[in-house]
C-alpha cells in the first residue's frame, strides 16, 4: 500500500530505516542486487516469509521521481 501511495504521488524511496538492524542484515542476504534496500517488490516478496518483520516502528524517505 506504501508502494502505491508513493506511486500516485510521485515519489521515489530513497532510503529505509528499520528499528530491528537484523531484519536489514537479513533482506541483504536475499537480496544481495539492492544494496540499498529501496526496492518495494523485494520488500513484499520479503514480507510474505517474515510476516512479523514490519511490526515495529521504521521510516523511509523518499523524493519526487524523474
């Protein structure tokens, strides 16, 4: 839903903070092309085998595309 909202909007992630540094460490290793972490595909994909993982607080931020 983020992802779509962003999308109407125009926006772009740029970056994600995460209150649990391990849930960072292990989207690395699943996803080793996205250093950055700012693919939101990857991210779904990722939330369907760690249903748990956003439960906590985090931000991203994000700019205007193009």
């Amino acid at each position: 839903k983020i992802y779509e909202a962003m999308d109407t909007l125009g926006l772009e992630l740029i970056g994600l903070q995460l209150s649990i540094p391990k849930i960072g460490e292990t989207y690395k290793r699943m996803f080793p092309g996205d250093p950055n972490m700012t693919n939101f595909h990857n991210w779904h994909e990722f939330e369907k085998i760690y249903p748990d993982s956003f439960s906590s607080m985090y931000q991203f931020w994000c700019r205007r595309s193009g």
